[in-house]
C-alpha cells in the first residue's frame, strides 16, 4: 500500500466531488441514491485513512467505517422503497418531471 | 389597612373579564352589569388613591413586590406616586363612562366587553408597574384587543384602519423594546426594576442622548407625534365608542407616561439635547392637526384629529423642561382624556341616533337634539380653552411655560390655539346651529334621557371641576414634577 | 433503575407498535385507544428519568441536567402528538400501527441524539431519527402531493447527511478523536486551518438541514404543505428541538472560543429569519404559512444560542418548550379544520368564532403566542432571547429579530382576525366542529399553559438555568 497520506485524501476529496455532482446533476433518482453512496464511501475512505495513518485509537475510524456502511445499506432500503411510491404515482423516476409543488 | 389596593385595581377587570367569558352570550344584561361592577371597582380604588395620597412627597406608595425571576432581574413590583396616581383616576373613570356609553350594544356583547376590559387591565398595568418587563407587557397587551374591537365592531375602513393602527402601534413598542434592553445592559445593574434605576443609575450624556431620542419615537408613535400619527384619525374614526374613548383618552396618555416616567426622568441631559425637537413636534402637532380638522367632514375624523393636536399640547408641556411646563403637561393629559371621551361620546351617540357623521348631514342638529348637541358643545369649548373649563387652565400653564423658554414656539402654539378656536366655532356654527338641510336623508334622532346621558354628566362635572378648582389636581403633580426635574 | 429510562420505554413502544403492524388485522378502535396510553407511559418514564444523571458506554453517552431536561421536552412533544393523532384521518387503517412506530422510533433517535457526545452515536441517532421521518411523509394517503415531497425530503436529507458525514471524517482527522468535548477542545488550535472550516460546515449541515436554517430551509414548504399535519406537526416542533439541542451541546462545550463563529451565525439567524418572514407574507395555505413561519421561529431559536451565555441558552430552552406547545397546537387546529385530512387554506378559518369558540379562542392564544404578544409564553420567550443578545452586545441582531417579530405580527394577525370576524362567509357553510372531550381538554391546557408560563416565567426559568449550570 501506498506510505503517503495524501493520494488517499485526494481520492476520497475526488469521489466527494463527483458524488456531489451526481447529486446535483443527474435525472434518475437511482442515479441520486448511487450518487450519494459515493459520497459515503468518499467519508469511509477518509475514517480508513486517518485510522491507518495518524495518532488516533485504531478501532475508532474503522468502527465508523462500520457503521457508515450500516446506515448507508439502511438509507438505500429507505430511499429505494419512496422511489418505488414515487414511481407508481408518476410513472417515471425522472426528477425533473416531479415539480407540481411550487418550490 | 393593608390592603393591595394597586393588586385589586388591576385585577377588577381583569377577574370581570374572566366572569364574563363564562356567562352566555344571551345574558346581555348581566355581562354589562360584571362589567359595570369590575370598573366600578377600580373606580372607586382609584379615588381611595387620589384621597389617600400624601402629595407633598412624591414617593412611589402602596409599593408592592410580588414575585421574580431570579437571574433577570424581572419583578412583579407595583407602585404609584403624583404622575400616575390622577393618570389611574382617568382610566377608571373613562371606563366606568365608556362601560355605561355602550350599554345599548347588540351585537356579541360577550367578546366586546371582555376585550374592553382586557384594554383597560393593559392600561392599569402600565401605570401601576414600576419594572420594565411588565410595563412592556401590558403596553402591548393593550395593542391586541384594540385590533379585534376595531375589526369586529369597528364601522367605515375597519380592516385597514385596524392593521394601521396595529402595525404602527407595535412598530413604536418594539423601538421601545429595544431601548428597554438597552436600558438593562447600559445600567449595569442587573435589573429591569425602574424604581431601582430611577435612584441609581447615571449614563453617558452620548448614552443619554441616543436612549432618549429611541424613547422619544418609540412612545411618540403611541402618543400621535407628528409623523407618526396617521394610524390615529382612522383608528379612531373606525372603532367603536367606547374603544374610541378609551384609547384616546388613555392609551395615548401611556405614551406621554412613558416618556415622562422612563425618558425624561432617566435621562437629563439626552433631554434637554432634544428639547429642540419636542418642542418642534408639539408645535407641529398642534398646527397641522388643526389644519386638518378644518377640511374634514366628518365628526369623528374631527375628534381624531383634534385629540393629535391636543397631545400636541402635552408634548409642548414636556418639551419646555420646567416645572409649569410639566405641570400643564400633565394636566392637559387628564383635562384632554376626559374632553376626548366626551367628544367620542357625544359623536357616539349622535351616529347611533342619526346614522351619520357627516357634518352637512347633521345641519341643525341643536334644534333637533339639544341635550345631545348641548355635550358636544361644551366639550368643544373646552377644546378651545374656554375659561370655567379645564381645557383653558391646561394650555395657559402649557403657554406660559413655552412662551418663558422660547418666544417662537410660543407664538406658534397661540397660533394653534386660535386655530382650534376657528374651527370648534365653525363646526358649531354651521353644523349644529345651522340651517336643517332638505338634502339630508338622516332619521330624526333621539334626544338623551337620564340613562343615556349618565356617562356625559359623569365625564363633563371632571371638566367643570378642574377649570374651577384647578388646584386640586396640580398639587398632585406638582411635588412629582419637581423631583421629575431634578436632574436638569 | 436504569431500566426505567426513557430510551427504554420508547424502544418497548417501538416494539409494541412493531408487533401490531405485523397483525393482519388491525382492531382499530381498540388500537387507538392503546396508542395515548403508550404515549403516556414514555412521557411517565422521561420525568422519571429527569434525575439520572450518568456516562454510559465509555462516555459516548451522556445523561446530564441539560440532556435529561431536553428528553423531557422531546417526549412531551411526541406525546402530544400521539394524543392528537389517536385518529389520523388520512393514513389507511393497515399502515397505521407503522405510523406510530416510525414516529417512536424517531422520537428514539432524537432522544439518543440530545444525550450523545461522540460523532458516531451522534449520526447514528440522527439518521434513526431522520429515516423514520423520511418514511412518515409519503404515508399520507393523498396522491401526488404527498410523492413528490417525500422525494424532495428524503434527497435533500441525505444529501445534507452524506455531507456531514464527510465533514465528520474531516473533522476526525484533523481532532484524532470522535468525542465532543475532546474536539471542542481543540478548537482554538483550529481555527487558523482553513479545512476546519470546510469541516465544520460540512459537519452542520446537517443540523441545519433539521432546524431548517438558511440556506437547507427549501425543503421546508413544500413537505409541510405535503405531509400528514400531525406529523408535520411533530417535525416541525420535535425534530427541530433535537436538532437545537445538539446545537447547543457543541456551544456549552466549546465556550468562549465558540465566538470566533460569531459572524456566520447572526449571518445565518438574520436571514433565516427574514426569509421565513417575508416568505410567510403571501401563503395562502394555512400549512405553507406555518411552515414559514416554523422558519422565522428557527431563527429566533438561533439567536438565543449564539450568544453562548448562559441568559441566552436557557432563554433558548425556554423559547424552544413554548415553541413546541405552540406550534403543536396550531397544527392540531389545522387538523380539526381539515376535512379528512386535506389542506387548509387560509381562508377556511373564517368564521371559526361561530363554528367552534373554544377552537377560536385556541387559535387565538397559539398565533399570538407565536407572534410574541404578551402575556404569553411566546413573548416573554423572544424577551428572554433579545435581552440576551443585547446583553452579550449584537444590538443590531437584537433590532433585527424585534422587527422581524412585528412583520410576522401581520400574517398571524390576519389569520386570527379571519377567525373573529364574520364577514365573506357564505351562507350554510359554517357547519359547528365538535371537539372531543380530550381534545377540548387539550384546548383549556394549552391555552393555561401558556398564559401561566408566560406571565410567570420564574418556575421554568430557574428549570432550564439550573440544567445546564455545570456548564458556566
């Protein structure tokens, strides 16, 4: 594995940003839910790295890796069972067709 | 004998207003009887003060403390000297009058009468409260019922004169809000107690000069200085009698009280900074409401706009710094409520019985209803400043103490004087001694009997008493003016 | 002793309601009745809890006076919620015991969030408390509406939790510790580093999504307008109190050095408060003005918080309790305006005087309180928080929050007029609203309540100083 902190913060910053541009950027809503695993990921991969690489209690970063796993898979069930509400009374899970509420 | 008198003043109403929500709205005449009966109360507490009251201290009496919020500085503290004690006298009396004027109300009795005395608990509370938190409280928990009272029994433009009314009178508490905060932070002494303050604290003269001019406007707004005095003829013109009554003639006296109590007492030198420009808003107010009142048509912008120029006077009185000055001030606070009342009134009863308040309309009125007409006319005289009448004793200590600080704002207020003469005189002449129009499609209307005319007997004696036995009143606040004035 | 902690009830509950959604079929009345009583129970067991005071779990969690007095709080909240939605009108009858477990379960969450003061139970509690909320909204039987918003709920969400879990491992790498305290430690070594900053704000956004600060408020109207009103309800007074008292953990727990922050959180309160207000101007639906107007209120709550003195954080506490009373009772007059569950415009108060006088005088009290016109609880609340704020020196913040509070004055004014006058009603449509005996009860209380509390505020006052005293 690489010694240097670095490339791994700049990876998980990358996936942070793409995340973030997923988000705002794509039309499916399952798009959005992939956008925003990668930016859990993004957050995973930064606990994993200060874990590895600075003074902290080892288990601690792990640990939240852990959990931030948990609760994405939980996210995912809770999002992919609205999205499936939404598809049924839409017909389309395309965002931009969802605006019938004033902002 | 220990009894909490100020306690029991400011409950009456308030306990009336609780009976009253529980009795039926078809028991019309027993609601009007609690409501007779909880201002009778404070009625008669309020002359135990005035009899009671040794006027050559001006002490705060009767003080009682009840309960605190430790850590704030808050205190539920009551007190009562010189200044407030003939203020409390008025607001009993314009109750126990406006209660009687309504006596004929249909229409929701219930809501009406637990609004006015919800009104007057607001009044009773500011001037018998000596914290600043609870002062704040019941000034605007005189604001509310004002709203309602207007929009539901309110005649002519109701909603826009209530939202007028309302957002401006809440605009002036919240400068006054802010300068209440202030206050606290500025003192240093960890408390909202005024009496505290009052023998305390020492500002800044730039502290002083800045706290006074923000309690000038904020009070001056609730007190229809000019310019922020517009919400006042419509509010007035559109709301009932009796809150008419009780609005001008007392809540706009609040605003006079509290820049008395907390502005120029607290602040001496912030005071005469700006005595320029008291000066300038009592003389304006005098000038250009009168102004106004020579255009008008109806008979009740007319009272509106006279009760402007009258606070004009008060404002004068307290803009000249000096003890006759003061004195007038606060004579013409209670000279004014009571002419005020009685022009509400007497235009009240004119509207119920005529259905209109337009002055071609009303042609010939004397003919037609002298009792009613022979109210109107006397209060005008007062307004005028009639010798005999307590109007005329008000606005010569005001001149006179005017005239001994500048001679220009002396003669612009004699100048308003006279203009208030023209235009009381005119009313009469063409409207009530007139010529009966053919035109006019007003039913004839029904003179007073004794029932009816009671509350004007009641407010028109308080007239004749002061003009003739002045005295009685200014040794009250005399001694209170003088230790008002003891910074300057 | 333990045992009878409130997180332990509420997890029971949750079982309870867990148990009954799995039947297939639901006696409904009986249910109902069993729904208040459950309520009760939790809120028994947060008062009797009141007292325990301890660090559990390697100091993860945290019971103290602060967080203790806020559970109570919070499951004061969600018991009034139960009790006023014994009979939601517009949630099928097969999905109802889901509802009330979704609503313990976030109640669950927030209660393990005010107590937390380590970053993974700290997220861990609030995505409990947020996906049972996801899952509340499109429970409404109404269509589209009700569809769209919970997308734009559950997206915007996770967006903003997405971020504050990377703000979070930022944070993590730069503190080398998960704990609160630890890292509220080390701000003044911090603040020079720009990714601090980075990682602060990513780690409030978050919160700021659940208390609807600017600029995460979007989401607001919208779901609002949308969703069931009892559950609106809870969200808008509940989840928001949750989210204030995390808040208010990282202030006592940073200090003084909290102060370097000082001119994004008055940025921040003054336009919160602003937008909720202007916005609130134009609503037409009842739903979308309160929604606003929860908006404005979030930021007065912030301004009491940032002045990091102990006046203003218990004037917040203060404020925050009348808030929740308030606003629950609003929404509970929606919900007894609204036939079957659907939207009330504003123009559907008319008349409400005549139909129901006890319902009118409930609006009455709650709006003024709302608006902060005195004796209520609402307006000695705003006194508290401004003369805090004037007292710790952000006079201009302190003249803003005034006037926003007057402008505000003007819409909930006008819905209490409605009320009052009779005026633009057409005949035959005023059919009388009969209120259960329960609920006329709630009425009187609310009403008492905030009238007692805000013309004597000694009693709950020297509550909320002394809960959070260790702290100053």
């Amino acid at each position: 594995m690489i010694n240097d902190i670095t490339p791994y913060l700049i990876l998980s910053a990358a996936l942070f940003c793409i995340g973030l541009y997923g988000l705002l950027a794509r039309r499916s809503l399952i798009g959005i839910l992939i956008a925003t695993e990668l930016i859990l990921n993004a957050a995973n991969i930064n606990f994993l790295t200060f874990s590895r690489f600075m003074d902290v209690d080892k288990a601690v970063g792990q640990i939240f890796t852990l959990f931030v796993i948990a609760l994405a898979a939980a996210e995912v069930a809770v999002g992919l069972s609205i999205v499936l509400v939404v598809y049924r009374n839409f017909n389309t899970i395309n965002v931009e067709k969802m605006d019938h509420l004033k902002g | 004998m220990n009894l909490p008198i100020l306690s029991i003043i400011l409950l009456a109403p308030l306990l009336a207003m609780a009976l009253i929500l529980f009795v039926k709205e078809e028991n019309s005449r027993l609601i009007k009887s609690i409501a007779l009966i909880g201002s009778g109360i404070s009625f008669l507490g309020s002359i135990y003060l005035v009899l009671a009251y040794d006027y050559h201290s001006a002490e705060f009496r009767w003080v009682e403390q009840w309960f605190e919020v430790p850590g704030w500085g808050i205190q539920f503290i009551l007190g009562v000297d010189g200044l407030s004690i003939p203020l409390v006298l008025l607001t009993s009396i314009i109750i126990f009058s406006g209660v009687l004027v309504s006596q004929n109300l249909k229409f929701r009795v219930k809501e009406f009468f637990a609004l006015l005395l919800l009104l007057v608990a607001g009044a009773y509370g500011v001037l018998l409260v000596l914290d600043l938190f609870f002062f704040f409280l019941f000034y605007e928990l005189a604001v509310i019922p004002m709203f309602l009272l207007v929009n539901i029994w309110g005649t002519g433009n109701k909603t826009y004169a209530a939202n007028k009314l309302t957002l401006y009178l809440l605009a002036g508490s919240g400068l006054v809000l802010f300068g209440f905060f202030i206050l606290y932070f500025v003192s240093g002494l960890n408390t909202f107690n005024l009496k505290d303050m009052l023998e305390l604290a020492s500002f800044s003269p730039g502290m002083q000069k800045g706290l006074f001019i923000l309690f000038l406007i904020g009070f001056g707004t609730l007190s229809a200085t000019w310019p922020f005095h517009t919400w006042s003829p419509d509010g007035y013109a559109s709301a009932p009698t009796a809150a008419s009554m009780l609005h001008a003639a007392v809540l706009k006296t609040l605003g006079a009280y509290g820049i008395l109590r907390v502005a120029v007492a607290l602040f001496p030198e912030g005071a005469h900074y700006w005595q320029w420009l008291m000066l300038s808003f009592g003389v304006i107010n005098i000038l250009y409401a009168a102004l106004c009142v020579i255009v008008q048509k109806d008979l009740k912008y007319i009272v509106g706009y006279s009760c402007v120029s009258h606070m004009g006077i008060v404002m004068l009185g307290i803009g000249t710094l000096t003890q006759a000055g003061l004195n007038g001030a606060m004579f013409q606070m209670f000279s004014h409520g009571i002419m005020t009342a009685l022009l509400f009134a007497s235009v009240g009863y004119i509207y119920e019985a005529k259905k209109t308040r337009n002055l071609d309309d009303l042609k010939g009125l004397f003919k037609e209803m002298p009792k009613a007409s022979t109210f109107f006319i006397l209060a005008g005289l007062t307004c005028l400043g009639l010798p005999g009448l307590s109007g005329f004793v008000a606005e010569f200590l005001v001149i006179y103490a005017t005239f001994s600080v500048s001679y220009v704002f002396g003669s612009l207020a004699l100048l308003g004087l006279v203009l208030s003469a023209i235009y009381i005189l005119r009313i009469l002449k063409s409207s009530f001694w007139g010529v009966p129009s053919d035109k006019s499609t007003a039913p004839v209307g029904v003179d007073h009997n004794w029932k009816t005319a009671l509350p004007q007997y009641i407010l028109f004696s308080f007239l004749l008493l002061l003009g003739i036995c002045p005295m009685i009143l200014i040794q009250f606040i005399s001694q209170t003016s003088i230790v008002l004035l003891r910074g300057y | 002793m333990w045992f009878y902690s409130v997180e332990t009830f509420l997890v029971l509950a949750s079982l309870f309601f867990f148990s009954w959604s799995l039947r297939k079929e639901v006696h409904l009345t009986l249910f109902h009745k069993l729904v208040g009583w459950a309520g009760f129970l939790v809120l028994l067991s947060a008062l009797f809890s009141f007292d325990f005071r301890g660090v559990f779990f390697q100091e993860v969690y945290v019971m103290d006076g602060f967080s203790q007095l806020m559970k109570v709080i919070l499951v004061l909240g969600y018991f009034i919620t139960l009790f006023l939605a014994q009979e939601v009108k517009d949630v099928d009858g097969k999905h109802q015991p889901e509802f009330y477990l979704f609503l313990t379960t976030s109640t669950l969450g927030m209660v393990v969030l005010v107590s937390a003061k380590d970053l993974i139970t700290l997220y861990t509690a609030l995505e409990l408390a947020s996906y049972s909320l996801y899952l509340l909204i499109p429970m409404r039987s109404n269509g589209k509406g009700s569809a769209e918003a919970s997308i734009k709920y559950i997206l915007i969400g996770i967006a903003a939790s997405g971020i504050m879990v990377y703000g979070f491992s930022l944070l993590f790498g730069l503190t080398q510790t998960t704990y609160l305290n630890e890292i509220a430690a080390q701000l003044p070594l911090l603040y020079q580093m720009p990714i601090f900053w980075v990682a602060f704000f990513f780690s409030l956004a978050g919160f700021f999504f659940k208390l609807s600060f600017f600029p995460f408020h979007a989401w607001t109207p919208d779901v609002y307008e949308a969703g069931n009103t009892q559950v609106i309800g809870f969200i808008s007074t509940v989840s928001k109190i949750a989210g204030l008292s995390v808040l208010i953990r990282f202030m006592l727990l940073a200090g003084e050095t909290a102060h370097v922050l000082d001119d994004v959180w008055v940025a921040i309160a003054i336009a919160t408060m602003t937008i909720g207000n202007l916005s609130a101007l134009i609503q037409k639906d009842l739903k979308r003005l309160l929604a606003y107007s929860s908006i404005a209120q979030a930021g007065y709550l912030l301004v009491g918080v940032l002045c990091i003195s102990e006046k203003g954080i218990s004037g917040a506490i203060y404020y925050a309790a009348a808030y929740l009373v308030m606003n629950l009772t609003a929404f509970f007059i929606i919900s007894q305006l609204s036939k079957n569950g659907n939207n009330v415009p504003t123009s559907a108060v008319k008349g409400l005087f005549k139909r129901s006088p006890l319902l009118a005088l409930t609006l009455l009290i709650s709006f003024f309180a709302l608006a902060g016109i005195p004796p209520l609880a609402g307006f000695t609340g705003k006194w508290f928080i401004f003369s805090a704020a004037v007292n710790s020196g952000y006079n201009v913040l302190a003249l803003v929050a005034i006037f926003n509070s007057i402008i505000s004055l003007y819409y909930y004014l006008m819905v209490v007029k409605d009320a009052y006058s009779d005026e633009g009603i057409e005949a035959g449509g005023l059919e009388p609203i009969r209120l259960k005996p329960a609920y006329q009860i709630y009425c009187y209380l609310s009403i008492a309540v905030l009238v007692v509390t805000g013309f004597f505020p000694h009693l709950f006052m020297s509550l909320t100083k002394q809960s959070i005293a260790v702290f100053f």
